[in-house]
C-alpha cells in the first residue's frame, strides 16, 4: 500500500514537471512579458516551482523511479537540461500567440520524450510511457470539475 502511495506520488511529480511548459502556454499572454523581477518571482510563488526545475533532480528521480544505470542517468540529464533551456526561451518570447505557444511546448515535449526513450531498454520505456499515461490522466482529471464550471 505505501509502495503504491510512493509510485502515485513520484507520478503526479514528474508529470508536473514534464507537463509545466503545457501549463505554461496556458497562461494569459498579459502574463508572459518579461521582466527583472521574474526568476525571483517564479522561485517564490505557490504554483511556480515546474518553471526552476532541476535536470540532475529530474535525471535522478527518473533514475530511481525506472531502474536507470547511472550511465543512462548521464545520457539524460542534459536531454532534460536542453528541454529547461527551450521552455525558459519560450517563455521569453512574447511574440508567440497563445496557440503558438502551445503548440512548440508540445513540441518540445514530444522530442525530449522521444530522446529519453531512445535511452530506456524496452521495459524501462513500458514503465515511462505509463508513467506519462498515469500523469495525463491524472491532469485531465483534475482539469474535468474546472470546464464544467
């Protein structure tokens, strides 16, 4: 039951963090301006902490969580290192319609996930895809109560 409780936890947490940029390129586009005080701003804000998240974490957490050598630790930290720098790169550029934005976290997303795969061995890929399946569900869910308002 613990073990259970520990692997839905550790799901819901990489799902945040692999879904931040989606919530990102939700938020109103008066929101996405630039300026000085941001980086403080988005370290100290309930709500925020996807937007600082730290690869060696991320790589580590996923380690634990899929049985990853750390060979394969190694191979995925800067994947998820590059994906931090593209999403804080999006979120600078104010020129992107809502839409656009959108649709490049997608992209961005697609591609790490697929980078990360390439790392995994097929059972470790089984066990991520669920992962990702479980926090997409988990998301939807939450956001369900939200649209029928």
């Amino acid at each position: 039951m613990n073990a259970t409780r520990n692997a839905t936890k550790a799901t819901i947490v990489l799902g945040a963090m692999l879904s931040a940029g989606i919530l990102l390129a939700q938020a109103p586009e008066a929101n996405q301006a630039p300026d000085a005080s941001a980086p403080q701003a988005a370290q100290t804000q309930p709500g925020n902490q996807h937007r600082n998240f730290d690869p060696n974490q991320m790589a580590a957490h996923l380690g634990k969580r899929l049985g990853l050598t750390s060979d394969q630790v190694a191979q995925i930290t800067p994947i998820l290192a590059n994906r931090r720098q593209q999403m804080q790169t999006l979120r600078a550029d104010a020129s992107l319609t809502q839409q656009d934005r959108h649709a490049k976290v997608r992209a961005i997303m697609q591609d790490s996930n697929s980078k990360i795969e390439a790392v995994l061995n097929d059972t470790q890929k089984q066990q991520y895809e669920q992962m990702l399946a479980q926090r997409r569900e988990h998301r939807n869910h939450r956001s369900t109560p939200a649209s029928q308002s």
